[in-house]
C-alpha cells in the first residue's frame, strides 16, 4: 500500500496514544490540571473582558493527550461579489478505537471586525482554525472548563466584536435635576478619558514571513516550536522585530558555518 492510498486509520495505527480514559472523570480530571499547566506556561489564552479563552493550540494538546486528532473533511467557498467568505467543516478522530467522536464547523469572512484587508488564504485558514476549535469545544468543553478557563475557543471570540452603543439618557431625567446640578464637576474628567486604542495584531503576510524564516535548516526545532505557539499574539511591532531577529539569526548562522567550513 503506497503513501497516497492510505487512509486515516492505517496513518494513525502507529501513533503512540495517552493512558488518559475520557470516560473516566478521574483521570480526566487529573489530564484538567496538566493541561492547566501547559495553557499557563505556554501562554496560550487570551483575554477577553478579564476572562481567559483557550487559543486552538490548547484545545489541540488536550486532544492529543486523549489520542483525538482533528481531520479536515472540507473548506467551501461560500463568497459572494459583495463578500469573501469560507465554511470549513473538521471531524475528531479517535486513535484508540478508531471512530469519529466529534465535528465542528465555523466560517470566516472578511466583513468580520479586523479583517477588511486579510488576503484569500488567510480567511480560509481562519475558517479551518475555528472549525478544529469548534469540534473539540462540542467534546472536551468540560475539561477545559476543570483546568480553570472558558469553554469556549479564543478564536470564536472574533465572532463577538460587535457591541451594541449605549442607549442616550431619557430626556425626562435631565428635567427632573435641577439647571446648576446637571453636569457634576468631575464630569469633564471622565468625558477626557479616551478609550484604549485596539491591539493591532500581526498582519497574515508577517505571520507569513515569519513561518517561512523558522522552516530554514539553521533554525532549532525549539525555536520554531517556541515561535509558533505564541505567533497570533504577536501585535504588527513585535511581529517586526521578531522577522528581523529570525533574518539576522540566520544570517549569523550562515556566516559562521561558512567560517568553519
């Protein structure tokens, strides 16, 4: 049997699969603080109104600890002249006993908050994202939730961008105070505070940029490892400074294998 007509479940017979027992709460629920421990030291939530959501790479580690791994079934194109727009649909494929256990679908569109200017792929790639979060979300909720974190994906998060404006205060209230009461003297100060200006996040062509430079020879696996875990909370300065690091990294190496050759 060649590479190409092998199917899931003849990829995955070797994979090396965790004791973990999903069906029992008790070690489920010793997996809830190990997992606590690698979302924390791997920084891999984001907050959202003083709450934590776990990013996919968390949800992917917990799956992987039980032998369930996301497979891809499809991405559609669902666009229209007005919209670029992509469905992904992803199932969850359970190693140990060899039947799908979960599925997800999500979307992504270039109308949401923050993603006016992304190019093609990077809305295709964020439907998939959503879409593995998704299923895992649909099976492992709850564990998450025992490690101390909401159960929902940090991902779908972008779906909640739209805040509704705050209602004006009824005109009768306004009459009922009387005319030197209306405006309190610490009003100027509060009406001076501006709000925080948003986090300008990596562009998809610097996320880009930066996997290529870590899939060069001269860049541990570590280093990669490092980098990718913690590449959608790069902001676009640090995402800079993080592609000039990797060039001079590699330039340097370069340079000094030349030197010993």
């Amino acid at each position: 049997m060649n590479e190409a007509t092998k199917t899931t479940k003849d990829i995955t017979k070797k994979v090396k699969i965790e004791s973990y027992d999903i069906s029992r709460s008790d070690e489920t629920l010793d997996l809830a603080k190990d997992l606590a421990k690698f979302i924390k030291d791997n920084k891999l939530t984001t907050n959202v109104q003083g709450k934590e959501f776990v990013n996919v790479e968390g949800w992917q580690y917990a799956g992987s600890r039980l032998g369930i791994v996301p497979i891809v079934e499809h991405v559609i194109n669902v666009s229209s002249p007005e919209e670029m727009k992509y469905q992904a649909k992803v199932t969850l494929f359970d190693i140990r006993h060899q039947t799908t256990v979960g599925a997800g679908f999500a979307v992504c569109s270039n109308k949401e908050s923050g993603k006016k200017f992304y190019q093609e792929f990077a809305i295709m790639s964020m439907a998939q994202t959503r879409a593995i979060g998704k299923a895992y979300r649909n099976c492992l909720a709850w564990i998450i939730r025992a490690a101390g974190y909401e159960p929902t994906p940090a991902e779908e998060m972008d779906y909640n961008t739209n805040t509704p404006a705050a209602a004006p205060a009824p005109a009768a209230v306004a009459h009922a105070v009387p005319a030197m009461q209306v405006v309190p003297a610490e009003a100027p100060a509060v009406a001076a505070e501006a709000p925080a200006a948003p986090v300008q996040y990596a562009t998809a062509a610097q996320k880009e940029e930066i996997i290529r430079l870590l899939n060069h020879p001269v860049i541990t696996r570590p280093e990669k490892t490092k980098m990718l875990l913690n590449i959608n909370r790069l902001d676009e300065e640090r995402a800079v400074q993080a592609i000039a690091k990797l060039r001079k990294a590699i330039d340097d190496r370069e340079n000094g294998e030349k030197a010993a050759a």
